[in-house]
C-alpha cells in the first residue's frame, strides 16, 4: 500500500532526510511512502514548477492513502498546497489522514498574528472578516474531511519542541492506516 | 449547469450579499451559482460545523465546476477552506476556475508579513523554511491545477481598492465557465 506523504516538510532545510523517516516509519508498517522530492526535478528548468505539479498528482494517482501534515504554515491554517493535496485525494476517495504538531484550536490561532473582536458573540478579525468558532483546529472542511473520509486530526496533547521534526502524531496515522488499509495488521 | 462559488466570501459581513452578487452574475450568463451560504444551517446547533461541511460536500457533488476566490486570507496563501474545495473538485475531475483579487507572486506576499532571507539563491522564511520561488502568485499546487485542470488563474493588474467586493475577475472566471460548460455560448 502507498502512502502519499503530504506537508511543507518539502521546504525544511533537511527535507530529504525528514522524507527518509517517514518513509522508514511507513515501512516498519507494511507500507511505501511517497515523498514528493523523491521526483528527481531540476530547479532551474523553465517548467520546474509543473514538474514537481505533475510528479506529485502522479505519485497522489499512486497512492492508497494520504497522510497530510497540516501544522499551521505561514498563518494560522495549514499549508495551502497540503490542502489541496487533502482535497485531491478526498475527491478521488481515498484514505484521507491528517495529523497537526499545533493543537491549539483556530480562534487561538488567528489571535497569535492578529486582535480578535467579539461582536454580539460573533468574532472577527483584523482584517474584518468573520472567525470560524467551532472550537476546531483548522477550517472546518479539513478537520471534517479528516472525520468522515478518514479519521480525526491526530494532535499531540501539548505541542512538541520541534514542531517540524517530531513524528509521533505522524507516527499515529501511519498506523491508523496500517489499520485500515492491511488486513494482516487487525 | 451549476457552479459552487467558493472562496472566503462566507466570513464577510455582507456575505449573503456578496454570494447574491455571485450568483446574479452566474445566471446573467445561464448558469446557476451554488454558494455556501444557501444552505441553512443553524450557527448554534451542537454539530452545527459539521452540517455546514455536508452542505458544502452536496453542493460540490451537484456542481459542474468550482469558482474559487484565491485573494490571500490570513497570510500570503488562500483561504485553507476554499483550497480544500479545489483539489476536491479537481480531484472528482471537474472544471476548475480561480481568482486572485490580489495580483502579487508568491514571494512578495510572504516578504509583506517577515523578512526573507537569501541564501545562495535559494530563499528561506523567517520560519526557516523556504520560500517558494517560481514567480507564481500562490502554491504551484493550486496554480498548475488551475492550468491543466481548468483555466491559469484570473488575477486583475493591479490590485482592486476593495479586495473583497470587487467582482471583475470574478465575472471572467463566469464567462470562461459559459464557454466551457454551455454549448451555445460559443
């Protein structure tokens, strides 16, 4: 079984070697992972970005499941290109599984960069738009998707040291879909 | 033919105006615009998010195609939500279509919240992640989708006063929608 290993790991200096242990921890499960960067792409060719575009919607066609790191990026929701990585693979009805190092839920997460208004019980932000108050992590269809296409958003109680380098939630969707995709592993 | 009208336009406080706009501007060119807000959903019902997810899920399975509003949201990227719908209607391999009310690259949208360090070419974020740099306005993801999958993105110049009422690009993104999907508008 395949796993479509989703996330902006890809940016992390040492993308590779977090690639690698990921792909070590789906093996100890019976499974493959399938790291984005494993598609050999040079950078500089003019089309480098439709590239990678195409080897990673080859390698999510591949795959069985995805499991997506949706710690917040560069704001308060995850990774716009994780998500929509999530959103593929949830329309073509595979295993959608996701996992956060932040466990803090969205209301807090937008009171980090920005002030909070409570107007009548309904909160906005600084940029005067309205602030989702499901008391959920992320945008509700992520955390949703998760739920009835997969299974919940794993967190850790409290958020690890290095947000981008511990695995343990990534650990627990690798055998949650060791669980769901392996028969030998019930 | 149907057209879900994603985008961050829900959390406006003149959304159902908005969505009314949308959907007015849809059926000027034969269509029929489905927008989140339609379905009624009571904000303090115990699974009130969840109602709203399966709403939006329906509306997506009755749709012919996706207009996803792409204007930043909370960070340099689009709104988590709307990217989630994108790759789920690409994902079910229907007519993808998106704009950007804000026609900056990828890198300058990062530069406006932290600086953005160079190091030997590549670029990294005061995250310490690196920055994609490949002159697009968002994650190649959603970029490329649009390209192969629909129509490149519809971005304005320059940047409209009101970044979340103006609907010029918006309307181009309905009439690329009529010639695609309606045989008489061709």
């Amino acid at each position: 079984m395949n796993i479509y290993l989703a996330g902006p790991d890809v940016f992390l200096p040492d993308a590779l070697e977090i690639g690698g242990r990921k792909a070590e921890l789906c093996a100890r499960y019976g499974m493959t992972g399938l790291f984005p960067l494993d598609n050999a792409v040079a950078l500089a060719a003019h089309d480098a970005s439709l590239q990678i575009f195409r080897g990673n919607e080859a390698m999510m066609h591949e795959a069985d499941a995805i499991i997506a790191n949706l710690t917040p990026f560069r704001g308060p929701s995850a990774d716009a290109g994780t998500v929509y990585e999530l959103g593929y693979m949830a329309g073509r009805a595979k295993l959608v599984l996701g996992y956060s190092n932040d466990p803090a839920n969205y209301v807090d997460r937008v009171r980090r960069f920005k002030t909070i208004t409570d107007r009548g019980g309904l909160l906005f932000g600084a940029d005067g738009l309205a602030v989702e108050d499901f008391g959920l992590a992320d945008n509700l269809m992520l955390i949703h998707c998760l739920e009835l296409h997969g299974a919940p958003l794993v967190t850790p109680r409290t958020a690890p040291a290095d947000l981008w380098h511990d695995l343990a939630a990534f650990e627990t969707c690798v055998r949650i879909a060791a669980q769901r995709l392996l028969p030998q592993a019930n």
